[in-house]
C-alpha cells in the first residue's frame, strides 16, 4: 500500500455520517466499532462486538426487514475478507437501501496488524462487482466519502459499495455500551417494536 493519500479512518466515519438523518448503522468488529462510537452514539448504531463476518448480512437482513430506510454498513478489509460470501448474497437480493463502506488498511488490527489479502492480491471493488454490486467503487478523497454518503439516503439506487484505503494508526478505542440486548432493543425502540 502507498502510504501517500491514505485517509484518517475516524474522519472517514464522521464524514460519511455528518448527515445520517434516519440510517441505521451496522459496524463491524473492532475498529469500525470504535470508529462509529467515536462519530456519536446513536439509538440507531447497531455495534458488533463479537460477530467477525457478520456485518454485511447484518446490513442486508435489516435493509430487506426496513426497506423505507437506509442502512449504512461500516466494516473493515478483514472482517469482509471473512464474510465475502455475503457480497454474492448481496448482489442476488439488491436490496436498494444498502450502502457498504469497508475501511481497509490492509491489516487485520484487532489481533496484532497481520497483512491482509488486500496489501497482495484481493481486489474487494472487483469482488463486489462479481457478486453483482455495480454501483461498487474505491474511493481516496473525503469529497468521495461525501457523495457516496448522499448516495447511501437514496433508498432505491443500491446496493453500493466501497473500497476506502485508510492509514493503519492504532487509535484509542472509543466503547460504546457492549451490552448487545441493550443495543438491540435501544435500535428496536428507535424502530417502534417492543424488546426482545
């Protein structure tokens, strides 16, 4: 990876969420959820503390149960290296309300910066593009992050995807409430059902 250009992951996050209006927000393990805790608590964040691979058919499942609203899903390159067959998933159902940002450093940081695929080979834009995302781009300035977040409210353009490479700064973990009833039934309440 060049290390010339590469963005600030935590103001990647605020960015895209400056003007999140009524999107649900799903962040995948470690950093991401960091990162979206860092950009403001929200009754309408969902966080994932221990589900690696999950994010994008956590995305997906509310996106198809919430079709009138938009869902924003933020993970990183190793945890969508994971769950890569959610993409395929994804490109079958074409939910138009789904918007995908992975934050890739090329390093899986939660267990000690290994490299990942991306620093090799792995082409995620190109993968989500087989899967049958066609809106899938990379992206590398916060002009982008900015329109592909005004993008992420059009509820009937999707599924979009994109590919941010980010700096791999090891930053102060921001928690959220790890409870996860707690974060489930606060997105319920905020939804207007009952807990669970």
């Amino acid at each position: 990876m060049s290390k010339a250009n590469l963005l600030d992951r935590r103001e990647v996050v605020s960015t895209l969420l400056e003007d999140r209006r009524d999107a649900l927000v799903v962040a995948g393990l470690g950093a991401s959820t960091y990162d979206l805790a860092a950009a403001g608590d929200h009754e309408r964040n969902l966080y994932l503390w221990g589900a690696m691979g999950g994010a994008v058919m956590l995305g997906l499942g509310l996106a198809l149960a919430q079709p009138d609203l938009p869902v924003v899903v933020v993970t990183g390159d190793g945890e969508m290296l994971m769950g890569i067959g959610s993409l395929a998933t994804v490109g079958v159902q074409k939910p138009g309300n789904l918007s995908i940002m992975v934050l890739d450093n090329e390093a899986y940081g939660e267990t000690g910066g290994q490299a990942s695929h991306t620093s090799v080979s792995a082409d995620l834009v190109g993968i989500a593009r087989a899967c049958g995302i066609a809106d899938s781009k990379a992206i590398s300035t916060l002009g982008e992050i900015k329109s592909f977040a005004r993008g992420a409210q059009d509820i009937s353009s999707g599924p979009r995807f994109a590919n941010v490479k980010i700096d791999a700064a090891n930053l102060e973990r921001v928690l959220s409430n790890r409870d996860g009833t707690f974060i489930m039934n606060r997105l319920r309440a905020a939804l207007g059902h009952a807990p669970i």
